[in-house]
C-alpha cells in the first residue's frame, strides 16, 4: 500500500519511497528539499523613525510612566492599558515582547 502513514492520502514522500524502493532515507530527503526547499527567513527592514515620530512616542512614554523614573513598569503599563481597552492577556503579552532585556520594567528604548 501506498498510504503508509494511514491518512488515506498518499504524500509525496509516500510517493518518492514507492517510486524509488531501493532510495535511502537521506536520499528519498534530498529529493523532497529538491522539491519544497527550507523556506529562507524572511529579511526585515529595519525602519528609521523621524524625529516628530520619537516625539510623540516619547510623549506618550512619559504619560505611561506614572512615578517619573524613565521606566514603564507592568503595573503602570496595566493601567495605561487597560483604560485603552486592552485586556490582562494582551497587555502580559506585549510587556513580555516588549521587556526585552529582562529587567522587569520596559525602558524608552524597548517602548521605541
């Protein structure tokens, strides 16, 4: 049989196996990369914000950071949030994105 996984579907590999019966399992995977190649990573370009555009971002930074210290805090992003309509789960996610060193409070640089 052909369907050897049992998916009532015969892949491709299922094909190349029955077709080539004497191939190895490295050569029946060099013909499948043959065929769907490893998809390459897609190049992001990396955008310059204007100055107008870090003002404003950092205007909104300093209404966020409710104690003044330069640094937006989980609690201070909850309530900045949450008034904006987002939800706990969205706003957990996003300090998690967006703390990207760690340190348990998201600075002007990881907010921009």
């Amino acid at each position: 049989a052909l369907d050897r996984d049992g998916s009532k579907r015969i892949g491709f590999d299922e094909y190349l196996k029955a077709y080539y019966k004497f191939a190895s399992p490295a050569e029946i995977k060099e013909l499948m990369l043959w065929v769907y190649p490893p998809k390459e990573e897609e190049v992001v370009e990396q955008r310059k914000l204007s100055d107008a555009q870090k003002a404003e971002i950092k205007s909104i930074f300093v209404l966020y950071d409710a104690n003044n210290n330069g640094l937006l805090e989980k609690k201070e992003l909850f309530e900045a949030l949450t008034a904006s309509g987002y939800d706990d789960e969205e706003i957990e996610e996003m300090f998690e994105e967006y703390d990207q060193d760690g340190s348990h409070a998201i600075d002007f640089d990881e907010f921009c």
